[in-house]
C-alpha cells in the first residue's frame, strides 16, 4: 500500500518489514528500495513502536495494514536517491467515536525541510478518505516546538494537556481546516488552542478590549465596578486545560485576542471573546468564533450560546451577521435563565442584552 506526496512515497508497514526491522534490519532497504540510515531507528519510532506496530499486524492480519506504521521514503531528487527519512502512522483502526490517533518522526538530518508536515498532512488526508473517522488526534511536549508547528502547520487545534502524563493534546476534525480558513484570517496571525505561556496575556487583552465602550454612544449602565471583573487566570488556565479556550496570535507571536468557552445548560457558551483593538478589523473576532463553532460541531454541541448588548455593532449585529438569531432564554435551559439573572445582579442593563445561539449541531 502506497501514498504519494510531492516529495515522499509513504509505504505501509507489513509484517514482512516489521519482521525485518528487528531481525535483519540491514534488509530493510531493500524492501522499501532506498538508502536506510545507520542511526535508523529515529525518535519514538524505536523497538517498543515496533514491538506494538508487530503485535498488531500478527492479531489483524492484512486487513488492518495500514492504520499501523508507515515509512516515508523521499523520492529521488536533486539531494541524492531514494532515502527513508522519517516513520510514521496511526495506532490503529477508528475508535467506536470515530477517532484515530497519529505519531511521526523523521531522522536529524532530515529535519527542518518540511518531511514531518508533509508526512502528517498524508497521513491526514488518508484518515478523512474513510468516513468512519470524523476526527485525528495527536501529542506531543510543551518543549518539542517543531512538533507543535507541525500540528499547527496542518491544521491541528490543541485541547489540553493529558492528565497521565503532561503531553500536549492535539485534535483536528474534519471541519475545522474549511472552518477556520473559510473567514479570512491575514497573513501573518493564527488561530488556535490556548497553550499553557498564553495565559498570563488574556486579562490585558479582555481589559483593552472592553475599553472599546468608552466611544459606543449610548447608555449601556457599565460601570467602573463593571469593568473591573476581569476573568482570573484560575478561570483561563483551567479553561485551557478543558481545551474550552483559544487564542489569536499575532505575526510577532503576540496574544492579540481570545475567545473562552464553558457548558452551559448542554450547549457551548461563549463566555467572552476579545480582540484587541489595535488588532481589530482583520477578520479575528471572526476566526475565533468560527473555530469555537467548529470545534462545537466535532464535540457534537447542539448549539453555541452567548449572551451580548443588542444593538451594540460588535455585538448583537456581528454575530447576527455570523448565523446566530436571539432566543429566550427559558427556551435553552434553566442555567441560561440563570445566567441572565447573574447578569441583572451584577448591574448589567439586560433589558438592553439578548441571548443569542447558532445551531451548529443541526
């Protein structure tokens, strides 16, 4: 079983080169017909990856190569021959909620030249080829910085930190790449998951952000005292942990805006989103919410929520414009009802705010 990329033919590991791999391994050229490096194996692809990678392929036989390893062979070029430069593949077949999990590496001396990106999009691409699989997940070290620009790169959104072992968690679903693409975002700025040194920026960014009250010409009763709630960092990092938080990065890899989601009442609740204002009016507010709805459409979310100022234009007519339409609250749950109470004690004028939702699960 073969893929083609622009540069690589990916193979899919048989038993056959499994077997060889551990017991001849200067064999293994010749089955894939390229160059092995002397310090093959590479990074996590090591004799434990194997070891499963075989177990596997003896219990499933024929019909499940392909969602164990693979091995990326660069193409005959300019450089020199056919060379294996790194491995990767899938730890098995789609779960019963239709997830896969991926892994790759690619040797040292082929680092940096865009294999890994190029290795991961294929693997990708055959994943979403089976409609059984609605999403790819992959981990990686807060510190291994290439990877999480692989991920990124290929349209991964991070969720988390694993609560075994402290990996990075990483998911892309099939819509989220035409989600977040389809809304303009400039050259230059990204999209994505909270990761754990973004948080101490977010109180700065929802303070600045609100200050863009102070020119709306109306009387909307906030007060200083109102102002002054600035979400904690307790609240952001245990958001980002949930992976109910994301942010906008800037082309200086600055914090320019975020957006912070919870349940609520079943749906996903837009508790905040904040651009700041020396970045506004480039599509981010936009990219923000359509990767909450993406994300809210893989979680299988009946709906996104938010509560917002009706006529205010960055509010209620900004996401009017975007699929949301202004419910009652009592329509959704008993903790929406609740919510607009909370907002009523606090001194907020909800005679002039409306809660609003965009049925993204239907």
């Amino acid at each position: 079983m073969l893929l083609h990329t622009r540069r690589l033919t990916l193979i899919a590991a048989t038993l056959e080169h499994v077997r060889t791999e551990q017991e001849s391994p200067d064999h293994l050229s010749t089955l894939l017909d390229a160059h092995v490096s002397s310090d093959w194996p590479t990074g996590e692809y090591d004799r434990d990856a194997m070891e499963f990678f075989r177990a596997r392929l003896e219990e499933g036989g024929k019909e499940v190569e392909g969602w164990y390893g693979w091995y990326a062979v660069k193409k005959a070029d300019a450089d020199g021959p056919r060379a294996l430069v790194g491995a990767g593949g899938y730890l098995g077949p789609p779960d019963s909620e239709g997830a896969v999990a991926i892994g790759y590496s690619v040797l040292p001396e082929w680092r940096g030249r865009g294999y890994a990106s190029e290795l991961v999009q294929a693997l990708l691409e055959r994943a979403f080829s089976h409609q059984q699989v609605r999403r790819v997940t992959a981990s990686t070290t807060e510190s291994n910085r290439a990877s999480i620009g692989v991920l990124l790169r290929c349209g991964f959104l991070s969720v988390g930190v694993s609560q075994k072992d402290g990996t990075l968690q990483f998911e892309r679903g099939r819509t989220t790449r035409r989600t977040m693409n389809s809304v303009g975002i400039p050259t230059g700025y990204a999209i994505r998951h909270a990761l754990p040194g973004d948080v101490p920026a977010l109180p700065d960014v929802e303070e600045q952000a609100g200050r863009l009250f102070d020119t709306y010409d109306g009387d909307l009763g906030l007060t200083d005292e109102i102002f002054s709630h600035i979400t904690s960092i307790e609240t952001f990092e245990k958001a980002r942990h949930a992976g109910h938080l994301w942010v906008a990065v800037g082309p200086t890899r600055e914090i320019v805006g975020f957006a912070l989601v919870r349940d609520l009442g079943g749906c996903a609740h837009l508790d905040e989103l904040d651009v700041l204002p020396s970045h506004g009016q480039r599509g981010l507010g936009s990219g923000l919410l359509a990767a909450v709805c993406a994300w809210a459409h893989e979680a299988r979310y009946p709906a996104v929520t938010l509560s917002t100022f009706r006529d205010v234009p960055w509010n209620g007519p900004f996401y009017q414009r975007r699929g949301f339409h202004v419910v009652e609250p009592s329509t959704l749950s008993s903790e929406h009802v609740e919510l607009v109470a909370s907002e009523r004690r606090r001194g907020l004028r909800t005679d002039l705010r409306v809660v609003m939702a965009n049925p993204i699960g239907t």
